[in-house]
C-alpha cells in the first residue's frame, strides 16, 4: 500500500513540499490500492516571520493535503495495459459421488415406502366397498321396514274389505256407501295392496289355500272353482293366502 503523492504548492517550480520527489507508480499486472483522504487544512495566522522562515515546507493555507487519517474512497487501479485485474476462475464443486451403501439404503426406503402406499391403498379400497355395502344394506333395511310397517297396517283393513266383498255379491254395496267403499280401495292400491283369487284360475299352493276338493271332468288340471275369500299382496310380499275350492281332473 502507498501513498498518493502530495499536491504541489503554485509557486514551486518542480519540487514537493519538504523537498522530496513525489513517489512514481509501481507498474506491473497486480492491482494497486490507493487510500484517499481530502482534508482542508485551516492554520491560524503567524508572524510575518515565522511564514517565511517555513518557505516552502509547509503548504499554503487553504491547499489540500491528502493524509492517511480516514479512509474516504479505496480505488483499485489497473494494470500497465488498462485492463481490469483478472481473478481467479469460479469453478463449481464437483459433486460427492454416491456409494453403493447410500444407494442401497435410499432404495431400501423407497421400497419400504411403496409397500406403505400400496397398503393403505388397499385399505382405502376395502374401507369404501364396506362402506358402499353398508349404505346399500341400509337402504335395503329401511325399505323392508317401510313396507312391513305398511303390510301392518293394510292387514289390519283386510277384514273391512271382506265385509265388502260379502255387500257387493248380496247387491247391497250401492249408492253412496258403494261409492266409499270405492274410493277406500282405489286409496289403498296406491299403497301396493293387489288382491287376487278369481274363479277359473289355477290352484297355486304358493298363493291359495285349498279348504275343499272336488273333482270334475271340465277341467284338466287343478283349477280353482270357488273363491271363499280373496287373498292380497302387498308388491311381491304375500299379506294374506285366498281361501278356496280346487277342482281335480277325473
């Protein structure tokens, strides 16, 4: 590190104050660095004497004197060709090779992490089909609760609509109270109450029940010949068997 020269006074004609040559630059590729401090330099008056005795030693009042007191600016000058000091090359750090150690652990990892997905996997899987089953189980309850409770109730009635069988064949269902009887049975097929058992139809021991047997040459396989009480489903759900006469071929 060097100093920068001193500023020369006006009035000399090549020499520096205090009689010394200035410093000339180092030449050469390093950089130089330079420390400046500008500093106005005030020095009160003195005797006629006493400045001229001084000559040329000390600067003039109101000259700048660089000094090394405080560090204002640091420049870095160039080299002799003017070109701007090269540094060093960056060069990236190579990366650390992976031994077969660390690889077989990290896939021993990332098997066992596999194995974890595919099995919550199948658990996610199994969960939602019980789940699946489970609402359609409900589903299915509910329904056959719904239409048992309704069978309940429609089976609590089927009495009051045989009596009304028994007014249509006398002829005394007629007039205002045929009209009621009506509309009660048109109210509860909208419920799914289906009645069945009509003379001519074929005995079906799933559906009627046979309370007396004949035989008889016009018919050529077990018929039914007299409906005594009509039997009623309710959808596909039996509620009651019809009660019957059934007629055998000779």
């Amino acid at each position: 590190m060097t100093e920068k020269p001193r500023a020369a006074d006006p009035g000399d004609t090549g020499s520096t104050p205090g009689g010394s040559a200035p410093a000339e630059p180092a030449t050469g590729d390093a950089p130089r660095v330079v420390i400046r401090n500008n500093r106005k330099i005030s020095q009160p008056a003195e005797p006629e004497g006493t400045a001229a005795d001084a000559g040329t030693d000390a600067p003039a009042e109101g000259l700048v004197e660089d000094t090394e007191v405080v560090v204002d600016e640091i420049e870095v000058e160039s080299g002799a060709d003017g070109a701007a000091p090269a540094g060093p090359p960056v060069v990236d750090a190579p990366a650390e090779p992976v031994d077969a150690a660390t690889s077989s652990t990290l896939g021993a990892e990332l098997e066992a992490l596999r194995a974890d997905l595919d099995e919550r996997t199948r658990d996610l899987q199994r969960v939602t089909a019980e789940y699946a089953n489970y609402r359609k189980r409900v589903d299915r309850d509910r329904g056959v609760v719904a239409e048992q409770a309704t069978g309940t109730v429609l089976a609590a009635l089927l009495p009051i609509l045989d009596d009304l069988d028994r007014a249509r064949e006398h002829g005394d269902l007629v007039g205002p109270f045929g009209s009621v009887a009506e509309q009660l049975t048109a109210a509860l097929g909208k419920f799914g109450l289906t009645p069945f058992g009509e003379q001519g139809d074929p005995f079906d021991p799933t559906l009627h029940e046979a309370v007396a047997h004949q035989t008889s040459a016009d018919v050529t396989e077990p018929t039914c010949v007299q409906i005594m009480r009509r039997g009623y489903q309710l959808g596909e759900r039996l509620l009651r068997p019809a009660l019957v006469a059934v007629a055998d071929p000779e």
